[in-house]
C-alpha cells in the first residue's frame, strides 16, 4: 500500500513540476528571441551608419589599384601571407609583357615602313641567341601556368629587355595592349627573382589582375585607429564588359559612384575589343550610369585617373587622335601643355555629366578629382575629400 502511494505521490509531483519545466524553457526562449531581435536591431542601426559606394568604370581604368590601397591607407595592409600570395601574379604580369613585346616586335617588322627597327640584334649569331630566347619566352607567356622566376630566366629576359628592337616595340606599347606595370618590373628583375623574394607594397600596388565578380571592403577615411569617423563599404566589380552584366544588382541603395576613368587611355583600344577607342567606351559607359534611375540623388566622384601616365603621353601623342577629342588645340609644349590637355578632358567630362543628367538631377553633388592611383599620398588625399564633400552633403539634407 505504502509502495502504491509513494508512486502515486511521485507522480503527482512529476505531473506538478512539467508546468514549471516548460515556463522555464519558454522564458530561455523568449529571451533567446530577444537577444536576437536586439542584435538585429543593433546591426540595423550600425549599417545606417554605414555608406554604401561603388566603383565603377571600365577595365584598366585602375579600380583594384585605388581598391588595394584602401587597404593599405586605411585598413592594416596586407600581411607577409598575403603578399607573398602575389608572387606568382607578379611573375605572371612579367611572363605576358615579354611576349606581348616579343610578338609584337616581330608583327611590326612585317607591317611597318621602318621594319628595320624592330628587327633583334642585327649580329647575326646573337640575333639566333635573342630568337631562341624570345620564342621560349613567349611560348612560356602562352601558357596558364608560369615558372617562378630565375636567375638564368631573368638574364634572357633582360637581354632581349635591352634589345633595341625591344625597346622601340615598348615605345609602342599603346598598341600592343601592354599593361603599365612593365616598365616597373623589368627595372626590378633581379629581386623579383630572389629565391626568398616577398613582394612589397609597391609590388604589389603594380601587379595587375582583373576582377572577377565584386569585391567589398569596409573601412573609413580616419583609419583603423581612429573611432567616430564615417564608415564606407566599397564594392569593386570587373570593369570588361562581360563583367558589367554583375553590376546591376549593386545599383540600389548607393550613396555614391566613384567612376574611374583612365586619361591616358585615349589613345589605346579595349583588350576586349580591338576596334573601341578606350576613351570613347569610358564616354558611353558613364553617360549611361548617369542615367540609371537609381542613382536619382546618388552622389557622383569622378576620378580622372592615371595622370602621371598621361603627363608623359601627352608630349608625345596628340589628344586628337581620340574621337571625342577631336576640337583640341594645343598650347605651349611642357608643362603648360599638360595642364592646359587635362583641363579640356575634364571640361568633356563635365560637360557629359551636366548634358546626361535630367534637370532634377543636377543639384546631386558632382566632383572631380584628379588621381593616380599608385600614389598613396594623393589616393589618402582625395579620400579624406570625398567624406568630407559627404558629410556636408549629409548635414544639408
């Protein structure tokens, strides 16, 4: 009997504790439910603080490079691993600009009047050396996957770097689809080849990659250190024009386009389409972003960018090759030259943005910057001016 009431007992009290057992599992729920709801709302909040940017532009205009030094300017750069992880770009960019100049001597010398000078060494016995080395580098530059540099490889490549056919085929580089990095790294040959090599900053900020898909960063113009400044997510999208079909669904919710153009561009063709002036499609294709219904009160920061390569071109290649550009007078040579070229870009460039922007438009804040992107010093410059040109905008609405 007692046994009896002892389970009868117990089981009242199992009954009695399961109302208590679940109010305790509701309440751990319910406050689980909250700190979740808290913490939406908390990140809700912070991304109102942050500032949506895009940059856009077309390919080799210089978008990864103002990318990769956000992340040196304002971030906490890049790390031994990830700067040794672009050693084999480095090699690569390398190995394709060989065999850009390689091949590109040898199609002058069959279709230019002056042949002569884009014939190697005429030596007989050396011009077979430079040959032999030539069609092994550009047989290398063909390929997907690249040998790491070596001492006796960087040797062949700066003799027929130093070759004068050589030379006068890099004068003609604009033709050739060369990347700009050349130069640079056939001056640092030898300690790109170091067995213990680890590429610098530098290296680094030259290496040319193109953008696959869209990359995003967040930072601020105060850098890491420094709390309380503006906070900005920047996307960087392929520039091709197989990459640009990517573009759109980053198009809402933009508080500016930063546009890249590359000035000294306006005397070379697209890589992917040998017969557009690159110039002509950056044209086109910013008159068409300025369209977009989206970017209604978006603010646009046009960067004139690769200055440094266009102060030297412009001494020696006419703006009025470019179609657009066709009206150009120039001045005085030197200096004055230069300033006087860049002014009239930049006044095509205003004059498009005020003609391809409605009049409800035009009040949306508009600036232009002159920029190269390798320089750091200027990059951090003009980056500290484009929040603050935000920041007052901010404060007026």
């Amino acid at each position: 009997m007692m046994s009896v009431l002892t389970c009868v007992i117990e089981s009242m009290g199992s009954s009695c504790s399961r109302p208590h057992s679940l109010n305790e599992a509701e309440a751990a729920e319910n406050a689980k439910s909250a700190d979740i709801d808290r913490r939406i709302l908390q990140e809700t909040k912070a991304e109102q603080h942050i500032h949506k940017l895009l940059l856009l532009g077309a390919g080799e205009s210089g978008k990864s490079t103002i990318f990769k030094q956000i992340k040196l300017l304002f971030q906490t750069g890049f790390d031994e691993a990830e700067l040794r992880s672009y050693t084999s770009v480095i090699h690569a960019n390398v190995y394709q600009a060989v065999k850009i100049l390689y091949d590109g001597a040898k199609e002058l010398a069959q279709v230019e009047s002056d042949s002569s000078k884009y014939v190697l060494s005429p030596d007989t016995e050396v011009l077979s050396i430079y040959i032999e080395i030539g069609e092994k580098l550009s047989e290398i530059g063909g390929r997907l996957d690249y040998p790491l540099l070596d001492k006796e490889l960087v040797q062949d490549i700066r003799k027929l770097w130093q070759d004068p056919a050589i030379q006068e085929t890099y004068s003609r580089g604009s033709i050739l689809q060369l990347p700009d990095c050349a130069q640079y790294f056939m001056e640092n040959l030898e300690r790109l080849a170091e067995v213990d090599y680890i590429p610098t900053k530098e290296d680094v900020l030259h290496a040319r990659v193109r953008t696959n898909g869209v990359v995003e960063t967040q930072f601020s113009p105060l850098g890491e250190s420094k709390r309380g400044g503006e906070v900005y997510r920047l996307y960087d999208v392929g520039g091709q024009r197989n990459e640009r079909r990517k573009w759109i669904h980053l198009f809402e919710g933009v508080d500016a386009v930063i546009f890249c153009a590359a000035i000294s561009e306006y005397d070379q063709m697209l890589f992917e389409d040998e017969t557009k002036n690159r110039m002509m499609e950056t044209k086109e294709l910013f008159d068409w972003v300025l369209k977009q219904r989206c970017f209604e009160k978006t603010s646009f920061m046009l960067f004139l960018n690769k200055f440094d390569i266009f102060e030297r071109k412009i001494q020696k290649v006419p703006l009025s090759v470019c179609e657009w550009f066709k009206d150009y007078q120039p001045t005085a040579p030197g200096k004055q030259e230069v300033e006087h070229a860049y002014e009239f870009v930049k006044k095509k460039f205003e004059e498009l943005y005020f003609q391809s922007s409605k009049p409800d438009r035009v009040d949306r804040v508009f600036k232009i910057y002159r920029t190269t992107a390798l320089d750091q010093k200027l990059v951090k410059k003009t980056f500290k001016l484009i929040d603050e040109s935000m920041r007052r905008s901010r404060e007026g609405s």
